[in-house]
C-alpha cells in the first residue's frame, strides 16, 4: 500500500472529526448505489422487451423478404433451395381488402394469401394445425379482428377485393371462408388488420396482380442475417431484398432512441450523487486542513494531495457502484430464473417481466459511474491542491 492510499484510507475512516463527513458520505453512496442499481434494471427490462417484441415481429414477417415487379416464383424457389443458411420460405400476395361478417360488419384488414398447409410451420402464430373440410377455404384471424367481428373459429365469413373487381353494379366479387384460427400477437396492430388466407384465394381476388408480391424467407442462424442478405442482393440485383428490422426501421428506431432516453435520464441520478461526493471530499479537506497543511510543510507534492482526494472519491464512490451494481445484477439473475415479477398477461405478450443483460451493457454502467466520480473527485481535489501551509494554519485557527 503506497502512502497516498493509506493517509486516504486514515482521513476517510480515522475517529478525529469525521462525523458530519462520514454522513454525507454515506448519502453519497447510498446515491451511487441507487443510481447504477436504477440504471442496470432500466437497461435490462428494456432490453428484455425489445427481445420479445423482436420475437414477435420476427414470427410474423420472417428473416428476411424478397420482393420484386419481375419476381419469377419458380426459377427464384430453384436458386433459394440452392442457398446455404436458409431452412424455409412462403412465397405470398398481400393486398387490402375487405372482411363481411354476420349482419354485415365490415372491416378493413390486409389479406395475405400463404400456402395454407404451411403457414403455422413457417410463421409462429401460435396456432395449432386444424382439421378441415377439403371443400373450405380455410383462413387466420387476428383474436382483436375475430372480436369485431364477433367470430370464432369455425365461422364462415366473405372477403372482397374492392380495388380487383369493381362490377357493374358496384360491387366486388365476395369468396366465402371458413374460419379455422385465431391467433393472438399482442404486438403492433397485426391482432386488428391481418388476416392469413390460402394462394387460391388470392388468386380468385387478386385479379390484377399477375405476380407474387414476394416471399418470406426463413434462416438457420440468425446472426447470419445480414451475410445471407448481401449474398442475396448479389444474387438477385434487380429484386428488394429486407430485413424485418428494415421493414420496421422506424419502431427500432424509436426502441433505440427510447434506451438512450432511460440511460440519459437515469445517469442524472449517478451525477446527483457524484454532486454529493463533490461536496463530502471538500468537507473531508476542511475537516482535515492541518493534516493538509502539515503534510504540504513535509514536502507533500500538489499531485499527491491530489492523488489522495481522488482516491476517497473512488473509495466513496466506488462502494455505492459495487453495491448498486451487485443488488441490480442479482435482481436480474433471479428474475430470469424464477420469474419473480409477474405481468398480467391480459394486457402484455407476456406474463414475467423481461430481463436481459449484454457485455456492452454490463461495461456501460460502471464506465459512466468511473467517469462522475473522476470528475467529482477531481473537481474536489483541485480544492485541496491549493491549500498552503500557512493557510492551513489560519483555517485551523
């Protein structure tokens, strides 16, 4: 132990005249501690929800999407098989249109035309394979739509196309469907407007669209998204080739402006405190100016007042971001295993609250905690340096 170290360690925890100090260093921790323990367990959650909402989003558009004016189903399926890093694909229609239930309710919903004897495969829905009749035309509902609609499964129902088949008499042509199930998303508004419905029936609706609008593509590794996509793109020039966070760039975009929101806002509590360090290290000089002044009369350099100061800052500081840190990622591990904190499901996707630490994050934290005490210590230490034996004397005085 050098000797800054130990005369730091002497005027934080020595019995002369420390009592007042040794208070408002105890409210300096105590803020730290709060502040790193707020801030771990605000990143976590957010992170834990920005997850299932990736889930979620992901089990309704897949990994990536092709699409293209001149896609040509048949040579592109050829060339995806051929593909390493991709498990499966749906090619699709999408078009708005128009749900008739009993007593003609209507409502406006996206109809997306899959192969039917796949869809619960490729996307997660959440619904189990149902028998049925050959002869039906089988369709998935959004639980919030079947709720407008007062349906359930089983229920036979129309779609009509407005926009492919205006009449003579003004109204589109109507295919009858069956309803054989209902999902429930509980994220973005695919509850209220999607509606999966099979190839066949796109294509008796869709009369102007004389090709797919694309095709949802699968991969094995998610992590290879964005190689898999430049392949692609290299592969297929003249098609559009996006990822489902590309297709939702604005949501992430607003997840991700929110996260530096809740870090920002929550550092205040840290810089609340590392205001408070500043204070208690001043206070430790004042109560301390004749060990100050008698260590500057010794021959004590300005840098090793100044090493000393910093160091009860890191002292101080440091005890109420180990305590904050060790609390918060205690919290999470026992989150994450037993599930302590429970959501209403009613209203949430899910039923634990989420939580999710990366390196960055566990990095993050302690480096902006690091960073206020510093500058509060220094702040506190540029004080002292000035302090002049003869000074010290008439302030003791």
């Amino acid at each position: 132990m050098n000797t800054s170290t130990y005369i730091a360690k002497r005027f934080l925890f020595g019995e002369r005249g420390v009592g007042t100090s040794r208070f408002t260093g105890l409210i300096a921790i105590t803020g730290m501690a709060v502040g790193c323990f707020a801030l771990i367990l605000s990143i976590a959650v957010l992170n834990g929800f920005e997850k299932k909402v990736t889930e979620k989003i992901r089990g309704f558009e897949g990994d990536l999407r092709l699409s293209g004016t001149s896609l040509d189903f048949i040579d592109t399926q050829k060339q995806l098989a051929d593909e390493p890093g991709i498990s499966s694909y749906m090619p699709f229609m999408e078009r708005k249109g128009l749900i008739v239930g009993d007593g003609n309710i209507l409502r406006i919903a996206t109809l997306k035309a899959v192969n039917m004897n796949k869809v619960s495969f490729f996307y997660q829905l959440g619904v189990n394979e149902i028998e049925r009749n050959s002869s039906d035309f089988p369709i998935i509902i959004g639980q919030l739509l079947a709720s407008r609609l007062q349906l359930a499964v089983g229920d036979y129902v129309k779609l009509m196309s407005p926009i492919d088949h205006p009449s003579q008499f003004g109204l589109p042509r109507k295919v009858q469907v069956k309803v054989v199930g209902i999902f429930q998303g509980n994220v973005l508004d695919y509850d209220d407007r999607l509606v999966f419905v099979p190839l066949s029936v796109g294509k008796l609706l869709f009369t102007r669209k004389k090709v797919l609008d694309g095709i949802d593509i699968r991969l094995t590794a998610e992590t290879e998204i964005n190689v898999i996509r430049e392949r692609l793109l290299n592969r297929f020039p003249h098609m559009t080739i996006e990822s489902w966070e590309n297709i939702h760039e604005s949501l992430f975009q607003a997840m991700r402006m929110e996260r530096i929101g809740a870090i920002a806002v929550l550092s205040l509590i840290i810089l609340v405190a590392s205001f408070n360090l500043t204070s208690t290290l001043v206070l430790i000089t004042i109560q301390k100016i004749r060990e100050i002044g008698i260590l500057r009369a010794i021959g004590a350099t300005t840098g090793m007042i100044r090493s000393i100061l910093i160091k009860q800052g890191f002292m101080i500081g440091g005890i109420g971001a180990a305590v904050g840190l060790g609390l918060s990622f205690l919290v999470v591990i026992i989150q994450v295993n037993l599930g302590l904190f429970r959501l209403p499901k009613d209203i949430y996707f899910i039923d634990n609250l989420p939580m999710i630490l990366s390196v960055q994050d566990v990095i993050l934290v302690p480096f902006i905690a690091v960073v206020l005490i510093s500058i509060s210590s220094g702040l506190a230490a540029q004080r002292a340096v000035l302090i002049q034996p003869k000074d010290a004397v008439h302030m003791e005085k």
